[in-house]
C-alpha cells in the first residue's frame, strides 16, 4: 500500500478543525438532548404540582363552602407543606378560589408544553444520530480510498448518496430541537409568572430566535434540495472554439494516431483557446462566446503552444492528456473527477447559505469533513495518475520527448500569461495576432530562467500535476544540460510549426482567438469603466452637511439644570427661620443646586452652539471635520471605522504621504494621533442617520473619489465604446 502524508496546514490547525467539528456535530446536539431531558424533568415536577393541586382543590373547595355557609368564621386548618396555619372558612373560600384557575392553568400548560421537550430531545438525538453517522461513514470512505483508485470511486459513490440525507437529518434535527426548546421555555416565561420590563425583553428575545430557527430549517432543507442535484452539476466555464475535423484535419488525425497507440478512447471534441495549458474532461463545458455546451469527452489545447512546441514535444503532451482516457482512468475521469467538482461547489454554496441560519452550519462542517476525509487521497491518486500518464504517452513518444516537452512548456507558460496580461491590460481594436506578438517577445529578450518555473505546475482545472523535475525523474531522466538547452531552443525553427501543418488556415486561427480574446478584454474594460461611472455617479455634487444629533441631550440637561435651580429658588425663604448654624448648611446646599444648574445649563447652550455647525460636510473631493484645522481628501483616507456606543466614534486612517491636520487640544471630540496617523470624531448621533447608513455614507464617497481617479487616469483619452 502507498504511503500517505497529510499535507498543507499546521497540526495546531488540523486540531482546532476537528475539535470545531466535534463541537458543532456532536457536543452541539448532545447539548440539546440534555436540555430536552432537563426541561422534561422540569415538567414533570410543575405537572405534579399544579395538575395534583388542579385535581384536589374543586373538592376541597366545595367541603370549605359547605363549611362557610354553616358558620363563615369557623376555623379551617390549611396545610403547606410543613407549614400550617387556622383561617375563617370564608377566607379559606376565597383563597381556594383564587388558586384552583391558577392550578388548572398551570397543569394545561404544563400539558402543552411536555411534547416540547420530548420534541428537544428527538430532535438533537436525530441531529446526533446524523453526526455521528456521518462521521464514522467518511472516516470509513477516507481509509477505504486510501486502497486503490477503484475503491476512492465506490466509497466517495458512497459517501456522496448518504450525505444528503445525514446532512438532512442534522439540519432538521437541531431545527426542531431548537425550536421545541425556545417555545417550551417561551410558555413557562410568558404564563407562570407576573412579567416585568426585563422579562418582556426576554419573551421577545426567545420569539425572534423561535422564528429564526423555523426559518433555518426551512432555508437549509430548500437548500439541501437545490445543492445536491448533483447528477447534471453546472458546466465549467471556458474560452475557446470547437475545432472542426474540415478547419483542422491534420490535427484530428494526429490525436486519432495518438490514441491508437495508446489504446485511447478518442476525444468527442477537441477547443483550442488563448490561455491555459492542455487538459482532458468528460465534465460539461460551457464555451465563449456563444455559450455553447459540450458534453462527453473533450480535449482543450490552448493555441500558442502549438506554435512553439515541435511535433514530438505536442505528440508527448497531447499523449499524457490521452492517457486519462486509457484503461482504469477512464472511469476515474468519467465518474469521480466530475462527481467531485460538483460537490467541491456544492459546498461552497453551501457555505454561503449558512448566514441564512444558523442550522446549517453543523451540516455544513459535517459535508466539509466527509470531502476532506478524501483529499489526501485524491491528490495521491491524483498524483499517481499523472505519472502514469507521462509513462504511456513515452511509450508512443519516447521518454526524452516527454521530458523535453515538459521543461518547454514551463519556459511557454511565464511568455503566455505576461503577452496576455498587457494585451488585456490594452486591447488594441482592429486585426491582432497575440501569438505572433509572444514568438516576437521571445526573439527580443530571451526565454525565461528555466530553473525559476521548474517547480511550477501545469495550468489544469483540478490540479494534481507532480512538478516538472519530479516527472522527469519519474521517466529516469535527469534535467541535464542538454535536454535545457533543447527544450529553450528559438520558439520557431525553419520548419513550419505544428499549428501551421495541423490547421487548414492557422493564421486566421490565430487572428480569430487573438480577437476574441481582446474582445472580451475590451468587454470586461466597458463594464469596469461602468461600474466606476457608476460609483462616481453615485454622490451629489452639492455640500452634504451632517448635524450631531445633541436634541435629546440638550433637553435632559435643560430639565435637570432647570429643576436643581428650582430646588436652589425654593430654599430662600427657607433662610429667615433657621438658626444660624442650619442658614449655612442652607447656603451651601443651596450654592451647590444653583452650581449644578448653571453647570447644566451652560452645557445645554454650548451644545445648542455646536450644533449649528456640521459635525461633517461631505463635498466629491474632500471631507470637512469640524474643528479640524484642513479638510481630508477621500483619496488620503486608507480606511475608515464607525463604532456607536453611548456615543459616536467615527475614526479616519490618514495616508502615510498625506499632510495630517491639528485638531483642538484638550477637551475637543475631534482628535489626531499623530503616530498611529487617525483621525477620531467624536458625537452624540447623526441628525436623522443611523451609524450604519454613515458607514455607507462614508464608503460611497470614497468608493466615488476612488472610481472618478481611475476613470481620470486611465479613461481620460479614452472615448467609452457604444454597444454594438
């Protein structure tokens, strides 16, 4: 059996993960079968309680009456508990008639509310069972898949049918759970007990989670439905042209030669593109532009290879690409490869929704951890498979090809990705040909270092390529000079290229995916440039001033300062009959009232001052602050925060090349730290804006600021083009 290593991610992460999962699958659910038993026991007792008291009392209640009318002063001996005491038969009457509607009461809700907790606790034992099940069946799948290749495509088969219906069960379970739980504690607060300011508080608490776990449940079994319609999962999206057997002949009956001698299946369509490197897929494909969709097996070739690879160093990689479609790999390409995409996605959609409710997240570990239980094994197989491949497209091939083709492709790549990179950067208009622009790069300066993209990795869309020099040790090669000087050869010989002698016309080939490309580069400009008009287009030209909202303090000083004066009025005729000793007490009481409502009230008209002026003026271009010596310019703000508390704390991070303004010094709310380079406001509010529509006040006008300094540098000689 291979060896494995767990790779990537430190231990102390890989432990904190699984205590996260254990937590949230199994101690979570646990947690609310315990609480399901409390509250049944609970109930019980108040069931014991109230319904014996419900039943004894019309009884007893009847003997006290025919007691009362015989002689309303006869003594009756009432009994709680240890305690006993003698009342009239009258008032005994009246006591049992107030208790026996609560008793009954009391039993009907404690009848109501007792297949609550039973509910509880089914509920976390099915959310448990599901975890629990999940768990040992991926720890299972993931060392059975460790075996052989065959035995990852039936546990993860598997693993991928039961997982819905686990994560179901988790999902409804701690839904249901919670929410028997919250109602059941809902009807003990709001019926057994006299509610106060706080415990209304509570009830409202308790109602809002109650509806948020009915609506977790609800959004996460919808979402279960939707995610896992895994049988025809979403197309993967490429650029690129089907490439028909008439515009390529040459090309068709190379990889029909090529897959005969590799015992191959053929591909059912082959699209050449612009970017990427070589792949096979039995995935569906959605191509652009067209939207068009290929289905069945399909070989992508990205066309500036085929310019600079000779026939040998194309046969060698469009062989190992075949070689995924030969023998045992067939049905790993066929059957997992896709399968496993689309749950990688269906994950992440699932990710996504668990901010809907909070009901979904233990589900959503479980699903993360039953895929992870596969990963190293994936990239095992993975692994093996690509060296498999290399070692039978050299039997076609040769092993040299293979590796000379390699190093080649390492040194094409960095020459690609950057003439694309200027070419989207700035899509000329009019006829291009990219290709011939890479092969005129190289000419110029050179191919890259080849030991700096020795370690890089084939361009796949799922990844599982070894590194180029652990390939070429795999074909018993070494990465000697002679094979690096081969495969760094000029990028055109004096031969024609394979793309020139396998394409009916591949100059125009070339031209028509150069146009492309730099039409969907100019595609992506038009709708950058509108998102950034947009931005800009989003503030107002005029001054927006935004007043501290001080109306309510100013009014409790104002009445507090008014009534301490009142208090310092009120003692002055207080003065005349009182010894001296108690006048001085007087006077000082009464100076220390007239202080405070001086103090109260100064303070009230100096927030009746401020007021007048903004706390801020937003203009397109600048931020005024009061008592800040100069306006900040949106573009020297790096970032901003927006806190409420008992007050407002609006704080602005400066620019380190950015001129910092003076503010006040001490006792202002407006301040500079020069150090740390912030800006801090502080107030009692916005006049008729709320700290959350500040933050986006603020973050509209720097998005603004931002978007009009794009558009100038970038756009400024540049007309917007007119759809067509």
């Amino acid at each position: 059996m291979a060896e494995f290593r767990a790779t990537g991610g430190s231990a102390l992460r890989r432990g904190w993960s699984k205590i996260d999962v254990y937590v949230w699958i199994l101690l979570l659910p646990a947690l609310l079968v315990s609480i399901g038993l409390w509250e049944r026991s609970r109930n019980a007792a108040t069931l014991q309680l109230y319904g014996g008291a419900a039943e004894m009392l019309p009884g007893t209640l009847d003997e006290l009456r025919k007691i009362a009318a015989r002689s309303p002063m006869a003594m009756v001996e009432q009994v709680n508990g240890d305690a006993r005491r003698s009342v009239p038969a009258s008032m005994a009457v009246a006591e049992a008639e107030q208790v026996l509607p609560v008793a009954q009461r009391g039993a009907f809700l404690a009848r109501l509310r007792a297949p609550l907790a039973i509910v509880a606790m089914i509920g976390g034992s099915l959310a448990l069972l599901g975890g629990a099940a999940g768990l040992l069946i991926a720890a299972q799948a993931g060392r059975t898949a460790r075996q052989s290749r065959n035995q990852l495509i039936a546990s993860f088969s598997r693993v991928r049918h039961m997982l819905p219906f686990l994560l179901g069960a988790v999902v409804t379970g701690l839904a249901f759970s919670i929410l028997a739980i919250v109602g059941f504690e809902m009807i003990g607060m709001w019926f057994w007990s006299r509610i106060s300011g706080g415990e209304i508080k509570l009830v409202v608490i308790a109602a809002v989670l109650a509806c948020l776990a009915a609506y977790g449940a609800f959004s996460a079994l919808r979402g279960l439905r939707d995610i896992f319609k895994l049988n025809s999962p979403d197309p993967m999206d490429e650029a690129g042209h089907v490439v028909r057997e008439a515009d390529a002949p040459g090309l068709w009956q190379f990889v029909r030669d090529l897959a005969t001698r590799q015992q191959a299946l053929v591909p059912d369509a082959i699209v050449v593109g612009m970017d990427g490197g070589f792949y096979v897929t039995e995935h569906a494909m959605k191509l652009s532009p067209g939207d068009r969709i290929l289905d069945g097996r399909t070989l992508y070739i990205p066309a500036p290879y085929l310019e600079m690879l000779d026939e040998e160093e194309l046969a060698g990689v469009i062989g190992h690409e075949l070689a995924h479609f030969a023998g045992d790999d067939t049905a790993y390409s066929r059957h997992f490869t896709p399968i496993y995409m689309g749950l990688e996605r269906a994950l992440e959609v699932m990710g996504e929704a668990t901010t809907k409710g909070f009901a979904m997240y233990p589900a959503f570990r479980l699903g993360q951890h039953a895929i992870e239980q596969f990963d190293h094994a994936v990239k095992h197989w993975g692994r093996l498979r690509e060296f498999e491949a290399d070692r039978l497209s050299s039997l076609a091939s040769g092993p040299r090809a293979i590796a000379q083709s390699l190093v080649r492709t390492s040194v094409i790549a960095p020459v690609v990705t950057v003439t694309l990179e200027k070419a989207f950067a700035e899509p000329a208009h009019g006829e291009r040909d990219l290709i011939a622009e890479m092969v005129g790069m190289v000419r110029e300066h050179g191919w890259p270092d080849v030991s700096e993209h020795l370690e890089d990795h084939a361009a796949h869309p799922t990844d599982t390529h070894p590194s180029t020099p652990q390939r070429i040790e795999a074909l018993n090669l070494r990465l000697q000079d002679g094979l690096v000087a081969a495969a760094t050869r000029p990028p055109i010989g004096d031969d024609p290229s394979p793309g020139a002698r396998l394409f009916a016309d591949w100059l125009a080939t070339r031209r028509t995916l150069s146009g492309d490309f730099c039409a969907a580069a100019q595609s992506a400009h038009d709708a950058h440039r509108a998102s950034l008009e947009s931005a800009a287009a989003a503030v107002p030209q005029e001054e927006v001033p935004l007043y501290e909202n001080s109306g309510p303090l100013i009014w409790t000083l104002g009445v507090i300062g008014t009534l301490f004066g009142l208090g310092a009025v009120a003692m002055l005729p207080l003065f005349a009959g009182e010894r001296p000793g108690d006048v001085s007490a007087l006077i000082i009481t009464a100076c220390i009232f007239a202080l405070i409502a001086a103090a109260m009230i100064g303070a009230a008209w100096l927030l009746i001052r401020s007021r007048r002026t903004p706390v801020f003026l937003f203009t397109p271009d600048r931020l005024v602050v009061k008592r800040l010596s100069a306006p900040l310019s949106w573009l020297d703000i790096d970032a901003f925060h927006v806190a409420a508390g008992y007050r407002l704390e609006t704080k602005f991070l400066v620019a380190e090349d950015a001129a910092l303004p003076v503010a006040p010094g001490f006792g202002s709310r407006t301040r500079v730290k020069r150090k740390r380079r912030t800006v801090t406001v502080f107030c009692y509010g916005m006049r008729k804006l709320r700290p959350n529509a500040l933050s986006e006040m603020i973050d509209r006008y720097l998005s603004a600021a931002y978007a009009r300094r794009t558009l100038e540098e970038r756009y400024a000689a540049t007309p917007a083009q007119a759809p067509s």
